[in-house]
C-alpha cells in the first residue's frame, strides 16, 4: 500500500509538473504573440503622420511653387526685385561653374534674414535657384504670409487633413518646389528651389 501510495504521489508529481511546463510554454507563445502584435501595430502607426511630427507632405500646385514671391522675377531687373524686400537689401554677385564646365553668376539678394538667390540665363532671364523667407519683410503672393494659420494655408491648396509640419508643393513638371515649414500650426518659413535630380 506504502508503494502505491508512493507510485500514486510520483505520478502526481510528474502530472503537475507536466502542467507547469505546459502553462509556462502556452505563457510564452502568448507573450510572444502579444509582443509580434503590438509591434506590427507600432509600424503601423509610424506610417501614419502624428500632429507636430516632422514630416513632410508633397501637393502639386503651380500658384503656389513658382508663384510664391509676389511677382514672377523671370524678366525683372535687379531694381526691381530688390523692391520685394521690404528692408534695405544687398545685392552680391558670385561666380559658379556648371557641370558642363559653363561659368554663370549667381545673384544674391538678402536683408540679413531672408535670401533670394538667382541664376540669370543672359537668353532668357532670372530663375529662382534657392531662397529662403523667415519673415514679412519679403513681399508675397496675395494669399501667403509667414504667421499664417496652417488650416488657412491648407484651404488655399485645397487640401485637407494634412498633419505634417512641412509642406512641399510642386510645380506640374516637378522642376520647381518650394517648402512650407509649420510649427504651433503657424507658418514659420519658406524655402524655394530648384528640383534636381
């Protein structure tokens, strides 16, 4: 009887033991599941932009790519684009060498803050090569300001649910782009330029 007792409570002991084995493992794969879940949920979200993330998002819109500055400057004089800024502006002039080994000068034109920096073809006229608005001190196209309200700015490209803090819009060809930058849902700066690849 002591013996069966004994076979009996061995046999106990390997059941509960077996059990515990089990459950740990089940315990495991369960982890495991609810880890490999929560991470592709992680990636999945990632994708979606979050407000205030930096990030950015590309509209086509010709109004507002090339036709950022209040005028167009392709057949302006210097005079005359110096009268976009409204604070006294330097106008300084350096010479660049195209891949082709061609040499071209490079007009820059900045009140200390913001920068317009021109590419005159002497067949053609002056192309924006890069410029960069920080404040209302340069002249804009009528609907555009620096301070402005990211909704605002966002009902002129006719877009909506856009939470990206950056903006790029393109021209129909994608030659040309210029670079809405938002922060607090306030429009803060514009970059122009462009495309090349």
């Amino acid at each position: 009887m002591k013996k069966k007792t004994q076979q009996l409570n061995f046999f106990f002991i390997i059941v509960i033991l077996t059990c515990f084995v089990s459950c740990q493992n089940h315990t495991s794969e369960t982890k495991t599941s609810q880890y490999d879940t929560t991470t592709s949920v992680k990636k999945a979200v990632a994708k979606e932009p979050v407000l205030g993330l930096n990030c950015d998002t590309t509209v086509i819109s010709q109004e507002f790519s090339y036709k950022t500055l209040a005028f167009e400057v392709f057949k302006a004089d210097t005079n005359k684009i110096k009268s976009l800024f409204l604070d006294p502006v330097v106008l300084k002039m350096k010479k660049a060498t195209s891949e082709d080994g061609v040499s071209y000068y490079l007009h820059n034109f900045t009140d200390g803050t913001n920068s317009i920096v021109l590419f005159r073809n002497p067949k053609e006229g002056f192309y924006i090569e890069d410029a960069e608005i920080k404040n209302n001190k340069v002249l804009l196209n009528k609907n555009i300001s620096i301070d402005m309200e990211k909704d605002t700015f966002l009902k002129l490209l006719n877009v909506s649910n856009v939470k990206c803090d950056t903006i790029t819009v393109k021209d129909d060809e994608s030659s040309f782009e210029s670079i809405y930058i938002f922060k607090l849902n306030k429009l803060i700066e514009i970059k122009m330029g462009q495309i090349v690849e």
